[in-house]
C-alpha cells in the first residue's frame, strides 16, 4: 500500500487526455483547433484528410494536462461507409475522454447530423457505460455569420442540455467563445478524471428529460398541424384529443422546464384548434 502513495502523487500533477472532433465538413472543426492552438484564423477551406494529429499542453488548477488531440474529417468519404476505413476509425474512437460536436450554425442539415455522429460513434464504443465516461462539447460555430444563421441558440442549446452536453456558442474567425469552451472542456475533463473516470452528477442533471428536449425540436421542424400532434393527416378527433393530451403532459409550463417548452405548447395548443376546427 505504502508504494502506491508517491506515484499517486506525482499522478496529481499531470496528466495525460485524449479529444476529437466530429461534425461535418466544412463546419470548422479544424479552425476552431487552430484558434486555440496557434490564435490564428485561416480563411481559405483546406480539408482535413482523414485524421489530424497535434498535442497541447494546458494548465488545469494545480495539473498540467498533456491533450492529444485527434481532428477528424468531416466528409463522409473518410469517415463512413468505407470498409477499409472502419479499423482507423475504431482506433480514433477508443480511449478518448473529449469530444467536440461541431456544426455550423447557417447550415441546419449540419445540426441534424449531430445525431447520426453521436450515433456512429456509440456503435463503435459498444456500450453506453463508456459513452458515460466521456465529455462532450456541443460547437454552435460560425456565429459570426449573423446574417446566414438559421438554427438558434435556443434550438442547440436544448439538444446539448438535454443529454448532458456542454453548449458554446463560437466563432473560429473572431475567436468568440474559443478560450471559454476549450477551458470548459478541459476542467471537466479534469473534474471526470478526478471523480474516478465517471462524468460528475451535476452535469447531466439539467431539470428536464431528453423526451422533452427531442419533443420540443420534432415540435419546432414539424411541418404541418398534423405532424405536430403526430398524428396521420385525416386522424379523427379522438386522435387528436389523445393525441394533446400525452404532449400537454409531457410540455406543459407548469411541468416542464427545457427552454422553448412554453412555444411548442402553445403550438400545440393551436394545432389542436385548428385540427379540430375541419374535423366533423
Ligand atoms: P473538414 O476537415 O472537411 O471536416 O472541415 P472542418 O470542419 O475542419 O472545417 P475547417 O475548419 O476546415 O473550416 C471550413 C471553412 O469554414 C474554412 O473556409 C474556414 O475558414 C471557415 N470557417 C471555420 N470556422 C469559421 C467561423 O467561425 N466563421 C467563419 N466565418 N468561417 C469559418
Ligand atoms: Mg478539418
């Protein structure tokens, strides 16, 4: 017992983590690494090739911490679907306690893909215990681009929250919220590995469920009255009437919490009405 006590001291000052960085092309995985690396910006869009590779030292309270980071390509044609590619892809998954989920805030189709990277991602880890050992960082990037954006804060906000994630808002041209993410990013890691590998309690409890938090998006992509309710167009009033009933439960202001709760109840509420205005 003795012997361990002078390494678990010298473990106490440094240690050595490993992050990636997922989310499509183009979205600026890359240059928000290199906004915090190297404080520069590059305009010109240089694709990543399969994996980039870099370490960084950072400073976390009394720890040095030694980051490896793995940048990963964005297009599909490195990343899935390629046979040849899936023992590369397995390694660059194993063993990291980071994650960076960034998209661009002015393309929507690259917010929607957040789910299928988390999902590749949990079906190369094998179980979701170890999805639990793992800090995530949702990049709302771009946000420069005030003009162009179309998903917002709120939107991104709540599909982080609501599974336990981080949200920043950044920009890798202007440097917006850079420095704040990276140094949220590496003081939870910190605070994971010093709660014995497991991602502290308080994170994940954020006062709503992740039913609520995907009802709220299915509510605000939904494209008709109908799909709102989540019911077949020509559904019948009791359909419609059951139907509410399980949504105002679930969103109710009252009861539920997430941000945009009280928008997509109302919606909900006026999708009703209107439903049952034309049904006999
Ligand atoms: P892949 O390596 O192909 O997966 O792309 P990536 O996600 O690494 O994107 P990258 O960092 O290479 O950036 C793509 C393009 O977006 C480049 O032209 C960048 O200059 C630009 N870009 C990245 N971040 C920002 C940002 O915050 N604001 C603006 N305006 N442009 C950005
Ligand atoms: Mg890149």
């Amino acid at each position: 017992m003795e012997t361990n006590a002078p390494k678990r001291r010298d473990n106490k000052k440094s240690l050595r983590v490993k992050v990636i960085s997922l989310g499509n092309a183009e979205v600026g995985k890359s240059c928000i690494i290199k906004r915090y690396c190297e404080k520069r910006f590059v305009p010109k869009y240089l694709a990543t090739i399969g994996i980039d590779y870099g370490v960084t030292k950072v400073q976390v309270r009394d720890r040095e911490i030694k980051v490896n980071i793995f940048d990963m390509a964005g297009h599909p044609f490195f990343s899935r679907g390629q046979s040849e590619k899936v023992h590369v892809r397995n390694e660059f998954y194993k063993d990291s306690q980071g994650v960076l989920l960034v998209y661009d805030v002015g393309l929507r189709e690259s917010f929607d893909a957040l789910d299928s990277w988390l999902g590749e991602m949990k079906q190369e880890m094998g179980s979701q215990a170890n999805m639990d050992s793992i800090v995530f960082v949702v990049c709302a990037n771009k946000v420069d681009l005030t003009k162009r954006r179309v998903v917002d804060e709120g939107e991104g906000r709540l599909w982080a929250e609501s599974r336990g994630f981080h949200y920043f808002e950044t920009s890798a041209q202007s440097g917006e919220g850079i420095n704040e993410m990276f140094q949220a990013f590496f003081s939870s890691i910190t605070d994971m590995c010093e709660n014995g590998g497991k991602r502290p309690v308080s994170e994940v409890s954020v006062g709503f469920t992740k039913e609520q938090a995907d009802t709220i998006r299915r509510i605000r992509n939904s494209k008709d009255s109908w799909d709102m309710l989540g019911v077949k167009p020509g559904a019948t009033r009791e359909e419609v009437n059951k139907a509410y009933r399980k949504l105002a439960v679930l969103l109710h202001p009252d009861k539920c919490v997430a941000p945009g709760s009280e928008d997509a109840f109302k919606a909900v509420v006026n999708a009703r009405t209107s439903l049952l205005k034309n049904i006999k």
